[in-house]
C-alpha cells in the first residue's frame, strides 16, 4: 500500500510508460467492484419485499374488515358508525353546496358541517345529549348575545365597549361557576360551554345591531340542521343504544364474576395437586375481577345517556337507569372480595394437604359453585328481563350456608389444625380465606335483594 500511495514523477518513466499507467489507474478507478453491484441488487430486492408484505398486509386487513361474520359485535357496531358519521358529513356537505341554502344562510352554513363533527357519538344518547345541549346554550347564547349587542349600540361611544365587557364578565363567570357544579357538570356541561362561547362571539363581534340578529339566526338555523341530520341517521340507521349496552354490560358483569369465583377453587385446587395452567385460571380472574372495578365511570356515562334517549324495545321512559348504577356498585365490591379471596388461596403458608382433603375442600368447592351458578342466574335474568320466583328460597339457603361455613367449619377447621400440629400452621390464610367466602356469600344476598327491588321497579314479567 505505501508503494501504491508514492506520487509517480513522470521524469522517471518514458512517455509511453506514462502514459501506459495512467490509462491503466484510470481504467481501475472507472470500473466499479462488483459488491456494489450486488449490494444495491439486494437493496432494491429487499425494498421490493417489504412492498409487498405492506401491499399483502392492507389487503388482508381490508378483506377481515368486509368479513362480517368473523368481526365481534363490537367491531361491527364500531364500523356501522363510521360509516354513519361518513354519511352525515355527506348530507351536510351536498346540502351546504345548494345554492339556495348557501344563498340564504351563507357562509354560517359550515356551522352545520362542524356541528355534525362535534356533535355525532357512538350512541343514540349520547348524540342527542350533545345536540339539544348545542341547541340550548346556542339558543340563550344568541340571545342573550344579541340582546346585550343592541343595548350597547343604544349607549353609544365609550360606554358601548363598558357594557359589553360588564356584560360578558358577569354571563361567563355565572356560566363557569353553575357549570362547575356537580349535577350540572354531569348532564349540561356541553351546553354550559356552547353557551359562553356563542355569547362571547356574539356580543364582542362589532357588528350593527341589525346585523346581530341575522348572524344568530343563520347560525342557529345552520347548526339545527346539522342536528337534524345527526338525529335521524343516528335513531334510524343501525341504532346503537347506550340503555342496550348498559343492560348487556350489567349481565355481562355477573357472568364474570361467577366465573371468578368458580375459578378461585379450581385455582387453588391446581396448585395443590401441582398442576399446570393456573397462571392462565389466575390471570382469567384478575381480568374479569379489574374489568368489573374498573367499570364505573363507563356505567355512569351510559346511565347519563340512557336517560336522554327515546322509548325502544322494552326500554320505555323513566326507567330506572339509577337501579343500574347501584348493582354496579355492588358488583365491583364483590370483585373486590374475590380478589381478596384469590390473594389468600395463593399464599405460601397454607395448612397441611391431608387437613384440606378432610372435608374442608369440598365443602369449600361446592360453596363457590354455588355462588358461581346463583350469579349466573342472576345475569341470565336480567339479560332477558325475567323475574325469578324463588328468590326468597334462595336468600334463605345462602343465610344458613353462610352461617354454617363462618361458625362450624370455622371452628372444626381450627380445632383439627391445633390438634394435628399443636399449632395452627397457615391457620391464618385458610381462616381469612373462610371469612372472605363468608363476605361474599354475604354480598350475593344483598345483590338478590337489590334484584328483587329492581325487577319491580323495572316491572320485569314472571319467570
């Protein structure tokens, strides 16, 4: 390489010689090795492949999307609201491009468009929450926008701008603090801030006052059509009612549990005898036990929609979406429990196996079971929104099981604990795991309770 790096002085070699090197140096420098070929051959075969893995790709996601019948109900329901969302924006767009409503309306008929936008939900209740709460604070915004507008153009000169900025000052701090509050928080939010925005916008825009009352009603006009719109395909097209998914998701609600509790027992049975697959049970039941706790506010926003939405199905008016929301509450109590209950049976220290086989295990399993097959009950009933007619029959078999677990197994179990070992080895899990089952059996009694008052309420038929 050092011989190759030294500068060739022409003066050493002849012309030809000269000559002869430098056309053979430029020969090399010209002529490319053939890894460079091959490198970029490789490039564009790999850029190549990764086109086609994308193109192969969309094409699969794009034929699983027309494949209904292998989608869940959930991925239905979401892709029947894009498509009506997509509709809306359609019709309002074709009906913003007639020259007789642009001619009448003018450009406030894009509020109808962004209405749409903003205004259209997942849920019929929801959309209809939203828009008469659009409307309303619309309604008293333009209003009382308008009137402070002309009031302001009667006074004239410096005190034009003082009324108008006393008047926004009071009409947005009343707004904030009354939407601050709870009950108004929860149902006219919206409307609260569609109100201080349309006021402000109103009367801080400068206009004549001749002007004013044309510009509040093309915006009202224009944003009462988007509205209608929204109405229509969301009631008529595909509906999706948030009482239905509030309903399915209570009855939901049971079958998880009783799958948690059922599952406890089986749990802890594998894991006595050394068997696989309980991280799988165990994970099972954390998820059903988080998904139940985890419901709450979901629960509320679907009771807070119900309410606004018309009489469907079996769902008239003032039905009692409340009863719903204290179920729940229960409900993610007894999830709770269960996760406790759970946390017990896996601990290190448990009493000896041939204490557990005495007996006490069964006793245990066929007290999950049966709180499994009452919840399951339980949801199966309020899915087809049946009453049960033996309620009372099972409150008094839950009250004496849950007496005889929590008194003389209790105390049989700790008296064979001391008597074998002369102290209660892992007594303090297996005790806390009885009087955990003895909490929810407990808790089961007061859910058949709130389900008895709220089958009246809901006047379900007898089974």
């Amino acid at each position: 390489m050092k011989q190759m790096d030294r500068k060739i002085a022409p003066e050493a070699l002849s012309k030809e010689e000269f000559d002869s090197v430098v056309i053979s140096v430029d020969e090399i420098s010209a002529t490319p090795p053939n890894n460079i070929y091959k490198n970029e051959e490789q490039e564009e075969q790999h850029g190549n492949k990764q086109w086609r893995q994308g193109a192969l790709f969309l094409m699969s996601y794009v034929l699983s999307l027309l494949s209904w019948r292998q989608m869940k109900d959930g991925e239905i329901k979401r892709v029947a609201h894009s498509f009506k969302v997509g509709l809306a924006l359609v019709l309002v767009s074709l009906l913003y491009m007639l020259e007789a409503v642009h001619d009448k309306l003018g450009d406030n008929a894009m509020w109808a468009v962004m209405t749409v936008v903003v205004v259209f939900e997942f849920t019929s209740g929801a959309t209809i929450s939203k828009g008469l709460n659009r409307g309303a604070g619309t309604i008293l915004g333009c209003g009382l926008g308008s009137l402070v507008a002309l009031l302001s153009q009667e006074i004239g000169g410096t005190g034009k701008a003082v009324a108008i900025g006393s008047s926004v000052f009071i009409f947005v701090a009343a707004a904030t603090y009354f939407r601050l509050a709870p009950k108004i928080k929860k149902k006219y939010d919206y409307g609260a801030l569609i109100f201080i925005l349309t006021f402000s916008l109103v009367s801080v825009s400068g206009v004549r006052g001749d002007q004013i009352i044309i510009l509040s009603r093309d915006r009202l006009s224009s944003i009462m059509i988007g509205f209608a719109i929204c109405l229509f395909i969301s009631i008529f097209v595909s509906p999706v009612w948030a009482g239905d998914e509030l309903h399915n998701s209570l009855s939901n609600k049971f079958d998880k549990l009783a799958e948690s509790v059922e599952g406890c027992m089986e749990d802890y049975t594998c894991l006595l005898e050394g068997k696989k697959g309980t991280q799988s049970i165990r994970e099972r039941i954390r998820s059903n036990c988080l998904s139940v706790l985890s419901s709450k506010s979901s629960d509320e926003a679907l009771a807070n929609f119900a309410t606004w939405e018309p009489w469907h199905g079996r769902f008239g008016f003032y039905y009692p979406w409340k009863k719903y929301l204290q179920i729940g509450d229960s409900l993610r109590e007894l999830a709770a429990y269960v996760l406790s209950l759970t946390g017990c049976l896996q601990s290190i220290n448990q009493p000896p196996q041939e204490f557990l086989l005495n007996g006490v295990k069964e006793r245990c399993e066929s007290t999950c079971k049966l709180m499994g097959s009452t919840l399951r009950e339980i949801g199966k009933n309020i899915k087809n929104m049946t009453s049960h007619g033996q309620r009372d029959i099972m409150l008094v078999k839950l009250e004496n099981l849950r007496l005889e677990l929590c008194s003389s197994t209790l105390q049989s179990s700790i008296e064979m604990l001391v008597n074998q070992s002369g102290a209660i080895e892992g007594g303090t899990s297996f005790t806390s795991s009885v009087f955990l089952l003895g909490e929810i059996i407990g808790k089961v009694e007061v859910l058949i309770k709130e389900i008895q008052d709220f089958e009246k309420l809901a006047n379900f038929p007898q089974k």
